[in-house]
C-alpha cells in the first residue's frame, strides 16, 4: 500500500511537532535550588559537585575533613526538615559524605587514655 503525496504532506507537520516537542521536554531538567552548603565545598577546592558520585564526594571529604566537620555542622538544621528525596540531590550527597567523613574525626573526651583488655 502506497501513501499518496496528499496524505504525506498533510501528516508531515503533526509528525515534526509532536517530534520536537518530545525532544523539547526530553532535554528539560529541573534545576536544583541554590545551596550554601553544596557552594562552601566548592569554594573549599571541591569543584563542580552537580554531577558527582556520591562516593566520590565522600572520598574527597575524607581527604579534606577539616572542611567536612564543618560542612557536617551546616547541615544538622537542614537535615531535621529535608524531604525524603533530598538524600538524592546534590546538597544531600554532599551532607551525607560530610556526616561520613565527619564521624570518623571525632574525638571523645577520654581519648587522651588508653585501653587494654584483660586483666593487668
């Protein structure tokens, strides 16, 4: 079955618009708030953290843990009203290494003594 050139012509619009207009709404992205926690560590030499891996931002974290205790601070209050999703955004990649990072620097009072097991 042939398509007659009347019919190919009258199709040819409808076709390129709805063509476009899925294309138009395939390259949107929602563009995430601005964040003052995800801007400090950029600012600290962490680079452009957007399209980070969530371990690579840890990584760089325990590299940098001064800044990671700091960042960890920033992030509590944010934290206790985040939404269930914000772990997925870049600000909480970026608080969920910090808190990583963080954890392992901290120091208890009674870390100047040392333990043994056993009896002496």
């Amino acid at each position: 079955m042939m398509v007659s050139k009347y019919e190919f012509r009258r199709l040819k619009w409808p076709v390129f618009a709805l063509v476009f207009g899925i294309l138009a709404l395939a390259g949107c992205t929602r563009k995430e708030p601005r964040s003052e926690i995800v801007e400090r560590a950029q600012r600290a030499g962490a680079g452009d953290l957007t399209n980070a891996s969530a371990f690579s931002i840890e990584d760089w974290m325990r590299k940098h843990r001064d800044v990671a205790v700091q960042l960890n601070a920033m992030c509590a209050p944010v934290r206790e009203r985040a939404s269930p999703n914000w772990g997925d955004s870049t600000e909480g990649k970026v608080c969920m290494a910090a808190r990583n990072a963080a954890m392992s620097t901290y120091k208890y009072p009674s870390d100047d003594k040392t333990y043994h097991s056993g009896a002496k």
